[in-house]
C-alpha cells in the first residue's frame, strides 16, 4: 500500500510539474501580464481624470458663487439706505402709538366687550382678544379723520370750488396716503393720517383736493394748490421725513 501510495504522489507531481513547465513555455503569459497591468494603469488614469474633472467642475461652480456674491455685495452697497430704512420699518413697536401727532403710551385691558379711551398719555384698550386691537385702533384713526373732515369741510369746498356731495372714504392703506377720483368725486385717504399733527392731514386733503381743478401733477397744478395752502412744499417735505415704526 506504501509504495502504491508514494508511486502515486509521484505521478501527480510530475503532471503538475509539466503543467508548471508549459504555462512558463506560453508565450500568452507574458502579454496576460502585460494587459493586467495596463489595465491597472489605465483604471487609474481614468479615476484620476474624474477627479480631475470633479474639481475643475467645482471650482468652477465656486467661481460662479463668488461673482453672484460680489454682484449681490455691490447692490447692497448701492441701497443701503434704503435697505436700512426698511429694515427699520419691520421692528414695529406694539406698545405704543402716535395719534393726531402726539405719542402715547398702549395700555391693553381683557374684558368681555371692546372699548377704546384716549388719556392724556395713554390709550386704553379693554379688549376681548389681541386680535380686536387693530380693528379697534382702526377705528379711533377713522373717527378722527372724519372730524378733521367735517370740521373743515365748507373751508375745503370753497377754497377749491368742489362739489358739495364729495365722498371722502377711509381705509387701512400703506401705500400712499391719499388718492383722489375726480370723475366718480371720491377721495380715499389712509387712516394712518390720523397718526400725525393736523397740518399733515390737511396738505393731504388739500393736495387731492386740488385734483378737481388740475387731475395731474404738473407745475400749474402746484401753483394752484400752493395759493390755497401756502407753505404746502415744506409741509410734505417734513411730512415725508417723519416715520413712525409701530405695529398699529
């Protein structure tokens, strides 16, 4: 059995011997290599053209993002004023309130009915929710306007030779502060009017006033208007330099 076993370990290393020899005798063997390692190379070349790529395509997205930024840094630099003006205009203040020109202080009171009162330094609210403030303080605006209007109503039509059935409306506008329709004989004024001193008020009522006679604003229309109200140009210089920045 011993020496069956060995004459057997004899004949599969030789055929593993001569298979060793002709592999080694392949001439294919040395072009596999070959093919191997340049397969190997151009692998690497081309994960090292995609990274190449990745980066340029990057550096070029960088490049675009740096531009936007600079254009972005000029137009803030152009409108930084205004920028800052507006900015200003979104801190509103909720404590407190101007009111026919004189500042007061908001008192807030909850109860079940809505009322408003004006104090000497101070207007009471007494309200259901935080959310009848506004219409409340809406209201005051309105009801103050009214009386400036009617108050001087007749020194208003005849100044200005207007219709008696003129109709004046009030709304909540932030826009502008007056707007005038000669043909339908309507004038709409802001309520927030009603946050300045009565001289403000007046040079806007004047100023739509004057559209009856001259629906424009070119120099005859402000000749006009400034002989029924002199010192009109000063008043809404000043006017447009006031800004008030609170909530209602």
């Amino acid at each position: 059995i011993e020496q069956v076993l060995f004459e057997v370990r004899q004949a599969i290393e030789a055929k593993i011997a001569l298979e060793q020899k002709q592999l080694g005798d392949n001439d294919d063997f040395g072009s596999m290599e070959d093919e191997i390692e340049a397969a190997k190379t151009a692998t690497d070349r081309k994960i090292l053209d995609d990274k190449l790529k990745q980066v340029e395509e990057q550096a070029a997205t960088i490049e675009e993002l740096e531009n936007q930024i600079s254009k972005i840094e000029e137009l803030i630099a152009k409108n930084f004023n205004f920028i800052m003006k507006h900015m200003k205009e979104t801190e509103k203040i909720d404590n407190q309130i101007h009111f026919l020109g004189k500042l007061y202080a908001l008192t807030f009171l909850y109860d079940k009915s809505n009322m408003i009162e004006v104090k000497d330094t101070e207007i009471v609210l007494t309200i259901k929710s935080l959310l009848d403030a506004e219409k409340l303080i809406q209201e005051l605006y309105k009801r103050a306007l009214i009386k400036v209007v009617e108050e001087y109503a007749e020194e208003i039509i005849s100044l200005f030779e207007m219709p008696k059935d003129i109709e004046f409306i009030f709304k909540r506008v932030k826009g502008y502060y007056g707007e005038c329709f000669p043909k339908k004989k309507k004038i709409i004024l802001s309520t927030r009017l009603a946050k300045y001193e009565l001289k403000y008020i007046l040079s806007v009522i004047y100023h739509e006033c004057a559209h009856f006679k001259y629906p424009h604003h070119q120099k005859e229309y402000y000749e006009y208007l400034e002989q029924r109200y002199p010192n009109y140009k000063r008043i809404q210089k000043e006017l447009r330099k006031i800004s008030y920045h609170e909530q209602y």
